[in-house]
C-alpha cells in the first residue's frame, strides 16, 4: 500500500524552525553592525565636508581681511541631505542633521543621537591663527529625543 499523503512532519517542521531560529540570531546582530558602521561611516563623510567648507569660507575672509573667520553655522554654504535649518533636538526624524548653538547633531536611525561640538571662535593665540573647534561625543542614547545628559 503506498502513502500519499504529500507533506512535512511535524517534526521536520520544527527542525526547520530551530535551523531559521539560529541563523536568525547570527545574521541580525551582524546585520546591524554593519548599519552602524556605515552610518558612522556617512557621518564621517558629512563632517569632511563641513570641515572642507569651514576651511574653504576661512581661506576666503584671510584673502579679503588678512584674518581667518569661519562661519557661524558650519551648514552655510554646503548641502548636506537631512539638514534644515528649522531641526532641533525635539524634531529630528532618523537621519537628519542640525546645528544649535554650538552643536552638529544627527540622528541615527537607531534613534542613538550623536553630537559634535563647534566654535567659530578663535581658540588660537597666534597673530593671524585663528582657528574654531571640531570635537567629537557621543549623547546618551534616548528612543524620542535629546535627554539633555552627557
């Protein structure tokens, strides 16, 4: 007598549940530290080109008043995808940049936001040295905002 019926034992059935369960907890922790890498890896890329645009108006005012200056807001004068100028710290969706007083922040799409201090001061004592600050910190990590500690 031949069996027909065409289909998986229960037993196979949750052997492959098992099998899925355990690659599912190899791959996701791997997965989202590659996220993280390329998301501090764009940050990366977005600071570049702030500090390029920083030195670039510098370069500008010492040509036309002898005396490096840089800009108020590291944001004038680049386009950077995620800046508005209208973001703060309570309205920043995943992705987006903003400069408030002192600070670049982004928010990760993990919600972690991240802060980078800047000065358009002069920190320098030298005669025709003017230089501002670029420092780097990461903010305690908060599901729907800036928490304001560090």
């Amino acid at each position: 007598m031949r069996n027909n019926n065409k289909g998986f034992t229960l037993i196979e059935l949750i052997m492959v549940t098992i099998i899925l369960g355990i690659l599912a907890a190899v791959a996701v922790p791997r997965y989202m530290g590659t996220v993280n890498r390329a998301e501090a890896a764009a940050e990366d890329a977005v600071l570049s080109a702030l500090k390029a645009n920083a030195e670039a108006y510098a370069m500008e005012k010492f040509m036309d008043t002898g005396r490096k200056s840089y800009p108020a807001n590291p944001f004038d004068g680049t386009t950077v995808d995620g800046y508005d100028s209208g973001h703060n710290y309570t309205n920043l969706e995943s992705g987006d940049w903003a400069f408030t007083a002192s600070h670049i922040v982004h928010k990760r799409n993990d919600d972690s936001i991240w802060e980078w201090d800047y000065s358009n001061a002069n920190v320098a004592t030298g005669q025709a040295d003017d230089r501002g600050t670029f420092g780097a910190r990461e903010l305690k990590v908060v599901s729907n905002g800036y928490n304001g500690n560090n």
